[in-house]
C-alpha cells in the first residue's frame, strides 16, 4: 500500500469555481468523525503489514476540524495501520485557519507537510473567486508557517482568471517565490459544470480567457519558477530539489492507495472502488457497514490509466514497464503511435523512456488520447 487519502469535507464557504464534494455545514462534525473512525478500523482489518508513506489529509478544508478530531483521527491512523518513519503527513489549509496555535497543534500531530490554498494574492481575484482569506492573509499564512517550524510548505495557485492580466499573474507567481515556499502547484481555472462560475458563463456574464493567453501565463510561470531553482515535475506541480509531492507521486507512479471519507477513491493495482458524495448517506453506510461501489479495471483501462498518470509527469512512460504489464501486443501498439510524436518533437526519448516535452504539456490531453488504444 502507498498511501492514505481522508477526505474532510467541511468548508467554510462555497467557492465559485469548486466542484469537489463539500459542505458548509459543521453541524455533523463529530457524527461525521465517528463514521470516519469506523471506516479507518474496518479497512485497516484488510491492509496488513503494508506500509504507508504518505498522510495527506485533503477537502473540503481540513485545517477547519478541531485539534480534538484531528487527534482522533491521526490516533486511529497511527494505531491501526503500519506507518513509515519518514512517512509524509499532508494537511490541506485555508490561510485564515493558520493562526499561532493551529499551526502548533498541526505539528504536535506529526504533520510535517501544509499544502496552503491561496489561489492568488490579488484581493480582486480572490473576491471573483469568494474565497474566505484576503491577500494579507495569505501572505502570513505562509510566513507564519514557516516561523512555526515547516520546512515543507505548498501553496496552491489558479491563473487564467477572468479578469487577471498577465502582469497580474507575474506578480502572482513573484509573491509566491519571494516566500518560504517549497512546493508550488498552480492550476489553470476551468468552469466545471454545476459550479457558480459555470453558470455565469452559460449567462455571458464571465467567460473563460483566451487560449493564447492562457498560454503566455503558461511560458511565464515555467519561466519564472524556474529560473527561481525549482523543478517542473508534472503538468502542474514545482518543486525545490527534495520536496516533490510523495503522495502525488503516488498516483502518477500507479501504486495502490486507500481513500477515506465521502468521495474518496482507492486503487489496489487491479480495481478501483469509492465511496458515495453524499455526508448523510456516507455515514449511514459506515454505521450499517456497507461498503463503497467498485469495479475491476481490464487491461486496457489499466493501460491508459497508466499512459495518463505517467505522461503528465517529467518521468514520462516506459517501454519496457509497458511490455510488462501490458504484454508485447500493447508494446508494439505503443511505439507504432508514439512514432508520430517523437516525429513532430511532442514525445522525446531517452533510452526506453518517453516523455512531453514540457513546453507542450498543455497539448498532453491531445498526446495522451492519441497513444490509447482502439
């Protein structure tokens, strides 16, 4: 086993261009808590002796639950299951959650990794957005943390906001470089169906910025991160030299991962299985100990869930790792469509490895469903 996701799914508000499962209730925290605990126990009955090398606990907005269930949690996490020494422990964070003394419980817990969701650090942007923190905010966030001993801070970025210009998003990406940070991933916005922003859009009243200029913020933030000594490792994902995400490696190196909580998915290398997005419904099936549904994946939906998790990354994928798992048919399949994008310069090689070239990542959808398998 790889590692562990537990969904908490409380917000303190409603982003506009969220579409994750999430409620702005707390009024079933400790209910919600209960249900968690019974799940934690009753998976861990068939994970034996696997180690875990990754925490991360994701949302929804973790950082809003109270010292006392995040103890429960990590307690239950740490007794019942085998954890590595050097396991990387993730907490998803608002900046406004990070004052002095969550910033020491969190590490009191054995969190040794924040992942900060700031989005921007223009006010205007983060109003657009309805985000809870304001630029200030996030700002300290971060500074604070640092002062309290993290040495492993992410901060999450969004461009392509409508509204935000380039300069704009320099600046967005300076601020963040000119902070104590160690990993940096920055995601382009997308109007995902059913969200606020979405609906907007079917109105006129916001639109989605142009593909060029989606592109210019692109090179810039490539540029600027960097020139500024990071490493670009997947699509959206910078890191300092020893402070890649581990659990986000996880999924992209197609190890087997547990997920817990409503929504959370899992993977044990063969078939996938998840629970419900609903909080009622989830803690009902946990008390009543029904599980989540599943399915078993066939070779070739193991096969492009492979091409999608490795090409997104700087590792890229390999010839002979497809030969096998896949067998000599999909290896040969592999290099007769590969050809053509090693021609047009999208794929590069090195030995039996293959990867984007990084300047094209925004063409990956494009190069990926183009290895697949008819």
């Amino acid at each position: 086993m790889g590692g562990m996701y537990i969904h908490i799914p409380f917000c303190r508000q409603a982003c506009r261009y969220c579409d994750f499962f999430f409620s702005v209730s707390l009024k079933y925290q400790d209910q919600f808590i209960n249900a968690l605990i019974l799940e934690l126990e009753a998976k861990s009955k068939n994970i034996k002796n696997q180690e875990m090398e990754s925490i991360y606990l994701g949302g929804g907005t973790p950082s809003l639950l109270s010292s006392e269930n995040l103890t429960r949690i990590l307690n239950v996490v740490r007794n019942r299951y085998l954890i590595s020494e050097q396991a990387e422990v993730t907490i998803e964070c608002n900046p406004d959650d990070l004052v002095a003394s969550r910033l020491q419980a969190f590490k009191s817990l054995g969190v040794n990794r924040l992942s900060i969701g700031i989005q921007s650090f223009d006010d205007r942007d983060l109003k657009l957005m309805r985000r809870s923190h304001n630029a200030i905010q996030a700002e300290k966030s971060v500074e604070d943390a640092s002062s309290a001993g993290f040495a492993n801070i992410s901060v999450d970025l969004i461009y392509g906001i409508p509204g935000q210009s380039s300069g704009g998003w320099r600046e967005n990406i300076f601020k963040a470089l000119s902070l104590p940070v160690a990993h940096l991933s920055a995601y382009h916005l997308t109007f995902e169906k059913g969200t606020v922003f979405d609906h907007w859009r079917k109105k006129g009243k916001l639109m989605p910025v142009p593909e060029e200029q989606s592109e210019i913020m692109y090179g810039m933030l490539r540029e600027e991160v960097l020139e500024a000594g990071f490493e670009h490792y997947e699509i959206s994902n910078f890191a300092r030299k020893g402070y890649r995400s581990r659990h986000n490696q996880l999924y992209w190196s197609g190890k087997p991962y547990l997920g817990i909580g409503p929504s959370a998915h899992s993977f044990n290398g063969t078939s996938r299985s998840w629970n419900m997005s609903s909080l009622k419904g989830y803690m009902e099936s946990v008390s009543e100990g029904r599980s989540g549904k599943s399915e078993i994946l066939s070779l070739k939906e193991r096969y492009h869930d492979y091409l999608i998790t490795s090409l997104r990354t700087s590792n890229g994928a390999d010839r002979t790792c497809i030969l096998q798992q896949f067998g000599v048919d999909y290896r040969q399949y592999f290099d007769r469509q590969a050809s053509q994008f090693i021609s047009a310069g999208s794929l590069c090689e090195e030995g039996d490895r293959l990867f984007i070239d990084p300047k094209k990542w925004l063409l990956a959808d494009h190069i990926i469903s183009g290895l697949f398998m008819d």
